[in-house]
C-alpha cells in the first residue's frame, strides 16, 4: 500500500461534504446567520452550476483571519471538543469553504465594520489567497462559487437532467422557507438566472413569518403552542384538530418544519409522530393518512444532550434523551389532537414502543397563557391534572388522576414545568397474577373503564366536559330546572300584542307602557356603556335601573304613558264610530280583543283584515303621500345664451389656452370643455400620458446591473476614433484610490451605462471599459451606446431628453402608459384643471397628441353667433 497524493484526498473528502447545490448553499447560509447577519441574498445562474453567489451584511472576516478563511479545519467558532457541549453556532468544522474550493473556483468579498473599503480575494483549489483587489460592496461577506463539480464530470452530469435541476432548486428555496421561519428577523431573497424566484421581509414574529411561507389561509388554522418539560422545551405553531387537511397538510414533508435547537432537522420518529396524532383527529382518516401537516416545531435542549456531527450536512442529529424528548412532543400531542390508539396498542396495553418508563414529577399543569390569540373571556380551558406515580416492588407505575380538555374555538398556547409520563398504566396485583399481562378490551375502552385510579379506584376519564356556572335570571332566582328555556332565546312566538292593531280596517298604534318608554330611552345607554353585553344582560340593567329610578322620573314617563294610552283610545274610538261595521261585528271585535288581552296572547286577524293591513302598508292613503313638487317657468332665449357664452370666453382667455370645463361625460370618461366658440371632447388620460412621458425622459435614471466581464471600449467598437474622443470629453469623476476615473455625465448614467476609465502614463496604454449596463431591455448594449455619442456628436445634444436611444425611448413610452392606466377612471374637476395647467406649461402648442399620435381634443361644434348662423348648422345636420 502506498499514500495517496494530497490533491487526490482533499478532492475524495470534499466530494463527501459538498454533495449538491443545497449543501453549498446550506454551508454558505449557515456561515452567514453565524456571522449575525439579518439581510441574505441568495443567486443562482443554471440552477447553481455555473454560479452561486451568498451575500449577507454581517460581521465579515477579520484581515488576521483571512489567510486561512478557506484552509481545512480553520474556524473562530470552537477551539476545542468540549466547545461543542456549548455550541451555539450552525457551523463549527471549518470544512464548508475549504471544500468548496477544490470542486469550485470561489471568490470572497469581505468587509468589516472597522475596514475603510470591502477587498474581493480570489481562492485557489487549496484554499490560498491567489489575488485580491478593492470592491465597492458594503459591510458584510460575498461568498461567489462558479464552475460547481468541474472537476468532478459524473456528478456534474447528474444534473444534466432539468427535472432534477428543477428538485434541487426547490429543495434550496425550503431550505431558505425553514430559516424564514426559525428566524422571523432574517430578510431572505433567492433568485435564479436573475429573476426572484421567493423573497421574504424582515417580520417580527414566527406567527407572520409562517404567513409569507404558507400563507395566510393555513395559518389561521394554526395554533401556537409553547410546553416546558423540564430542560426540554417546545414551541410553534400545529393545526387546528379538526381544521382542513387540504390547507392544513400536503403530500411531502416538506413544509413540516422541525427544529433542535433552532437548527432544521430531519427526524424520522417525530414525524411520524405528529403524523399519527394529526392523521387521528381528522375525520377523513384514510385521505389524511397520506398527507404530512404544515408545522413549525423547535424543541430546545442543552447542547451537551445533542450531537450534530453525525452527518456532513448536519440534518441528522442524535438525542442523548431521546426518550424524553419523544415523550414530551407525544404528551404535547396528546394535549392537543387526543389519543391515537391502534390495535397493536389496545392489545399491548397501548404502550409506545421504544420509550422507556420515565421519572414524572408530582406537579404538571397545562394551562392556556394569555397571548394575543387567546380570548380570555371564555370559560373554556385546558387542563391536564397532576399525575401520581407509585412504586411497587421496584417497579414504577404511574396513571392519569384525570385529563380534562376542552380546546377553546380560538389559539391556544400550553405551558409546563414538568414532564409527563404517558405509558400505559399496570394493572394491580389483585386483578392479575405475577408474570401475566392485563388485556384492554375494545369494549372496556370505548365505555371508559379501561383504566382506573390505583389510590382510589375510579375509573379514569380521558375527556371531562366542564359545564358551565349556573347564571341568575331576570328575577334574581338561579335555574333549577334544565328544561326553563333562556329568555335570549327565541323558541316560539311570544305572547305579546303587535306594535299596531287594526280596527275598522284602520291600523292604531298600540299604547306604550311607562317601562317601554323607559327601556326605548335606556337601553342604547347601556349599549354604549357595554357594546359586549348580551341581551339577558341588557334587560337586567335597564329593569335594574328602573327599579332605582326617582319618584320624579317616575312620574315623567306614567304620565307619557298616560297620554299614550289616551291617543290609542280616541283613535280606536274614531276608528270605531267612522267604520261600515254593524253592532254585533264591533261587539264581537271587541269581545275578541278583550278575550285577548285576558289571555296574554297574540291576536289573529282574519283573512280579510290581513288582506287591507298589506294594502295599508304597500301604499300610503293619497293624503298622506308627499305633494307633488311644482314646476316653475323660467325665461329661456338663445340671445340670452349667446351672451352667457361669449361672457365665459371672454373671462377664461387669460385661463390654459382659453379652455373652460363645462361637464364629464361619465359613459366616457372624457370632458366637454369650451374653448371660444368650440365646444370639444377631452381625453384627460391620454393628456397625462404625454405629461408621463415627457418627465420620464427627462429624469429618468435607468438602473445598472454590474457586468461579470467588462467589455473593453476601442475606436473599432465605438465606430470611428471620433466617437472616442467624444466620450473621453464627457464628464467624469476624481480618481479613486487604486486611480481609476468613473464618467458621471448624466448622459450616461441616465441610460444606464457605467463606464470606468484606467489611465496611464500614455495615450495608448489609457484603458476605457463598460463595467455596468442597464438591464431591463433585451438586446441592449454597445450599439445604444454608440447612438448616444452620435446624437452628441452630430446633434450637439446636451440634455437627457435629446440623448435617449431608440429603445429606452420605446421602453419609457410603455412605462408612460402603465403609469397612466393605474390612474383612477373618474377624475375630478380639480384633477382635470391641473392636467390641463400642466399640458400649457410643459407641452409644446403644436404637441397636441399623445404618444400613439392620437389627439387631445375632438371637435364637438360650433356656437353660433346670430340666428342665420344657428339655422345654417341645423339645415347642415339635416
């Protein structure tokens, strides 16, 4: 056997580290948020093959350490073994960059907050600094790697395949969603060939953060839950029982979210955990059972009971206290979905297997903790007793007292001290023999008697309902009997007369008694006071508050209801005496109402009468109808109004262009205006379209995007040595530090070109080169450059407006109409008047068309002056 060459081991370890465009990015990532960063910005071009580019603004790499930021096994995060007890950072090996650079060509960017400017160094395959310049980049590290597996061509090959390109970004954006949700403070935005592909704000907690990734939909359906056990610790955010699976859960797993730590973690057996609990409180079992819940769960634990250096990618971790943690998420589970119970469990005494019997303490609580979610008004609560342990002959048992849960119909968050022990209770000695197990029968467990209390031998009740407190009703008596109906609630008619009678087919409002006028004044008093209060407590106040009214008061409203009641009765009486009927139909009408009133019931009218009660109230009596509003001849003559508008013309020729508005036409939108003596048709949209575009090309500024490879500007590239003169006498900017000169001629920068001049010490060593370029046109380069010297050259144009090129001429044409179609379609009067102020003051006379050459202004017609001129345009109509 011989050693193998030390290129050939840094290449076989890094291939083991670096296994995918998701490994790069997770390591990249992850030395970021180390670095206390709060704002990531993740690039990709040919989904991570050919570049990926990490940019963050945090703490940087420090000058001392930056020649061995890329050497294998260098870090500032630990110093020894033991620090991984105490480890609080996502990375700690100081494998990521150095393996990255063997099967990549990598740049850094680095600036801290003590450094004057950011230096761009260049690696080499063994993590040496080969090359460095200055940068403009701001405080914070750029980590660029280019050309991924060059050296390694299979594994390059493997993503030849663009289903498998399309995956591996998929799994890089949930990779990103996971530290979105864990770190609600992070900005985070991933793009893929220069377009966004998701980008999350900064928010400031982990219930919005889980908005922007599952939206809104899925986290109203989320309960935020937060349990203590000890040192294990659990928070987030699960599904309602009972919500939706379809907004709720998805087939893959990849929006259930679990966390040790803060560090995202895949763990088989607490997922199939929380899918077991989810799938069991969903009423459609067999369609759940395939579906994985949306999540965010992080379980907290000390660091020394937890090792993550299990595999390269740190997803993988192994729990000292497995058991207890396991038992801590079932309890938490338990507490929120109820049981799950499967057969081989009924038959095994519903034990889980792989947990082991666990120390419970004697005090355990899990009660609802006041947050914005919670409605701390309603009596419903969740509640989880005290559990007893006892030990008999070396073994430890332990049992429920009683579990009582009621969830509430809002958010609940549970808290604990303790942990809980949820293995099935032993049966006692005198119900089984030694060496025998107790089998819990399907019948015994449906009716409750499956388990029972070994102190005091009740059976043990998975649910108890809380019944609420018994409340006091109108007249201060408490309800005795279950069957009294609440008086809020509407069960049949109530025996009441309506607030109308009809007599003689006549319909007489009913007397008021001196409470009803009271209760008409009293009761928006009490609403106001309390807008919460129910009905039932409503009437209480006002009955209370009657009850307590002055004698004088008092007196005020029996005296209205005297004088109500008197009304009703000489309305009833004229009513009576005005009426077709005979005496026995009058003696019967009122033996019938005075049997009414007798038994406290409503009163039915006959067909007829109801008949002439719906006449009454689909029509008002002629002579109660509102009069009819009277007309009022005005002098009218065309002489008149020749006046009126020859008077208007003369007092607005001083207004813009002699234009008057007179009206909006609402079908169109348009305005009929009046200038002189033409009345036309405005288009007030297409005028702010030209307005749009006129300031557009003005001050518009064209964004530039930094060019990877600057292209190198000669005589033959600009077209004649002409042309380069012209732009070397373009303004430019002082030298920066390492000599280079920028050009700063806002004929430039406003087209979006950046160009960066390198003096020397002659003529032809004196290097010009694009370095940044706009781009939001297609196929926009050199040769606009070279229209926008021509236009100098051969023009003499000296403002933006005169240098714009072709295409950004049509490119801000486009964002004119845009911007002029985000306008709203009903402008008012005020609106209008302004636009037409701007058209004299900022457009040209003869400028009277938008830019799809359409005009302002239709001609409508022309105001006569005499009568021969009014009958010339009539017979020309004609």
């Amino acid at each position: 056997m011989k050693a193998l060459p030390a290129e050939t081991v840094r290449l076989l370890c890094s291939s083991q580290v670096i296994t995918s465009v998701l490994n790069v990015v997770k390591e990249l990532v992850e030395n970021s948020l180390d670095a206390g960063s709060s704002s990531l910005e993740v690039k990709l071009e040919n989904y991570g093959l050919d570049r990926i580019e990490v940019r963050d603004n945090g703490s940087g790499i420090k000058a001392t350490d930056v020649p061995v930021m890329a050497v294998k096994h260098y870090t500032s995060k630990i110093s020894c073994h033991e620090d991984l007890e105490r480890l609080e950072t996502y990375g700690f090996r100081g494998e990521a960059l150095a393996s990255l650079c063997a099967i990549s060509e990598v740049v850094i960017t680095t600036r801290t907050a003590d450094d004057e400017f950011s230096i761009q160094y260049s690696v080499d395959h063994n993590g040496q600094i080969v090359s460095q310049k200055p940068s403009h980049l701001g405080e914070g590290t750029t980590v660029c790697a280019a050309n991924l597996f060059k050296n390694l061509p299979v594994r390059r090959q493997y993503y030849s395949n663009t289903k498998k390109c399309k995956e591996e970004l998929k799994r890089v954006q949930n990779l990103l969603m996971a530290y979105a949700v864990v770190k609600p403070e992070l900005r985070i935005t991933l793009s893929h060939n220069k377009a966004v592909v998701w980008q999350k704000s900064r928010v400031s907690d982990h219930r919005t953060a889980l908005m922007a990734v599952l939206g809104a939909a899925s986290v109203a359906n989320m309960l935020p839950v937060h349990l203590m056990f000890a040192q294990i610790g659990i928070d987030g955010f699960f599904p309602k029982p009972g919500s939706d699976f379809n907004s709720t859960s998805s087939s893959t797993p990849d929006k259930t979210f679990i966390f040790v730590n803060s560090r995202p973690v895949h763990h088989k057996e607490i997922l199939k955990l929380i899918k077991q609990y989810y799938t069991s409180a969903q009423s459609n079992k067999e369609s759940a059972n395939r579906r994985y819940p949306f999540l965010m769960m992080n379980i907290t634990i000390p660091a020394s009971t937890v090792d993550v250096n299990l595999t390269p990618d740190k997803t993988e971790v192994m729990l000292q206290n497995k058991e207890g943690v396991l038992l801590a998420v079932e309890t938490m589970l338990i507490s929120l979905y109820g049981y799950s119970i499967d057969n081989d469990d009924l038959k095994t005494g519903g034990s889980r297997p792989g947990v082991s019997s666990v120390d419970v303490p004697e005090h355990t609580n899990v009660v609802p903790t006041p947050t914005t979610d919670v409605r701390l008004d309603e009596p419903e609560l969740l509640e989880i007793s005290p559990t007893n342990a006892d030990k008999q002959d070396g073994e430890s048992s332990s049992d429920f007292d009683s579990i009582n849960s009621s969830l509430p119909a809002d958010d609940v968050v549970m808290n604990s001290t303790a942990d809980l022990n949820c293995n099935s209770p032993k049966p006692s000695k005198s119900d089984s023999g030694p060496g025998q197990e107790s089998i819990v029968s399907a019948e015994s467990w449906s009716t409750g008697k499956a388990f029972s209390n070994q102190v005091t031998g009740e059976c043990l009740e998975p649910v108890k309902l809380h019944v609420p407190k018994v409340h006091e009703d109108l007249g201060g008596s408490t309800r005795s009997s279950p069957s009294k109906r609440p008086s809020n609630v509407i069960m049949e008619k109530m025996a009441k007369l309506t607030a109308y009678e009809l007599i003689s087919n006549r319909s007489v409002r009913q007397p008021s008694s001196a409470f009803s006028l009271f209760e008409q004044d009293t009761r928006s008093q009490v609403l106001q006071e309390n807008p919460r209060a129910s009905p039932q407590d409503v009437t209480t106040a006002v009955k209370e508050r009657w009850e307590s009214l002055g004698e004088e008061d008092r007196k005020k409203y029996e005296s209205k209801a005297e004088k109500s009641l008197n009304a009703y009765n000489l309305q009833r009486k004229r009513a009576a005496e005005g009426g077709g009927q005979c005496g026995e139909g009058k003696k019967q009408m009122s033996a019938e109402s005075s049997l009414n009133k007798a038994q406290g019931v409503k009163r039915k009218a006959p067909l007829a009468n109801q008949q002439a009660l719906d006449k009454l109230f689909s029509s008002q009596p002629s002579s109660k109808r509102s009069p009819a509003k009277l007309s009022k001849p005005l002098p009218f003559s065309i002489a008149t109004l020749k006046q009126s508008l020859n008077l208007l013309s003369y007092q607005n020729r001083s207004s813009a262009q002699g234009l008057r508005l007179v009206n909006r036409l609402a079908s169109h939108g348009a305005w009929v205006v009046l200038c002189g003596k033409k009345l036309m048709l405005l288009n007030p949209f297409r005028v702010e379209e030209a307005l749009l575009f006129k300031r557009l090309l003005e001050n518009n500024i064209l964004p530039t995007v930094r060019l990877q490879t600057p292209v190198q500007l000669t005589d033959g590239v600009l077209g004649g040595p002409e042309y380069m003169e012209v732009l070397l006498n373009m303004e430019k900017d002082s030298a920066c530090f390492n000599g280079d000169i920028y050009f700063t001629d806002p004929r430039l920068v406003a087209n979006g070109f950046e160009i960066k001049m390198i003096p020397g010490s002659l003529s032809s060593e004196r290097h010009v080169e694009v370095t940044g370029m706009a781009d939001c046109m297609p196929f926009f380069g050199i040769g606009d450059l070279r229209e926008i010297l021509q236009a100098i050259k051969v023009r003499d144009a000296k403002t933006v407006e005169q240098c714009r090129p072709l295409k950004v001429s049509n490119y801000l044409e486009s964002e004119a109409v845009r911007l002029a179609r985000q306008l709203p379609l009903n402008l008012t009067r005020a609106d209008v008047t302004n636009t037409l102020c701007r058209m004299k003051q900022e457009l040209e006379e003869e400028s009277q068309a938008c830019i799809h050459r359409r005009p302002f202004f239709h001609d409508l017609v022309t105001v006569p002056e005499t009568e021969q001129d009014a009958l010339q345009i009539m017979s020309n109509s004609c």
